[in-house]
C-alpha cells in the first residue's frame, strides 16, 4: 500500500511542477518534463525495489527499443 501512495506522490508533484513550469517556460518545455526520461526512471526505481517482481527486465527491453521514436520526436520538437 506504501508503494501504491508513494507512487501517486511522485507522479502527482511531477505533474505538479510541470504545470507551475508551463507559464514561465512555455508549453513546449512543460509537456518535456512529463514525457522525459524521469518517469522512466521512477519506474526503473519502482520495479527495481521489487526485485521478485520479474517485470524489470521486459520493461527495460521496452523502453530501449521505443526510445528511438521517442527520441526522433524530441528532435523535432
């Protein structure tokens, strides 16, 4: 249940920041900081605290092989 809220904490104030940064930065910056490589990493951290949990090893081939477009499309931005 810890996890469950602490993720929900986490997710939340990413959002958060996201929204208080759009104003002075522009929306182009704040759709950045939610689509960026952070939330990958709080689900690498997530997954990895649970290490019965055999799901690290298929996300993380996931996340290389869709991180190409994603970064075509951080490019173009």
């Amino acid at each position: 249940m810890f996890k469950m809220v602490a993720q929900f904490i986490l997710s939340g104030c990413i959002v958060v920041f996201a929204s208080y940064v759009s104003p002075k930065l522009g929306q182009k910056w704040a759709g950045l900081i939610v689509a960026a490589p952070l939330l990958t990493l709080l689900t690498f951290i997530f997954l990895s605290l649970d290490p019965a949990n055999g799901n690290l090893r298929s996300y993380l081939a996931s996340a290389l092989i869709f991180m190409l477009p994603a970064a075509a499309f951080i490019g173009c931005l």
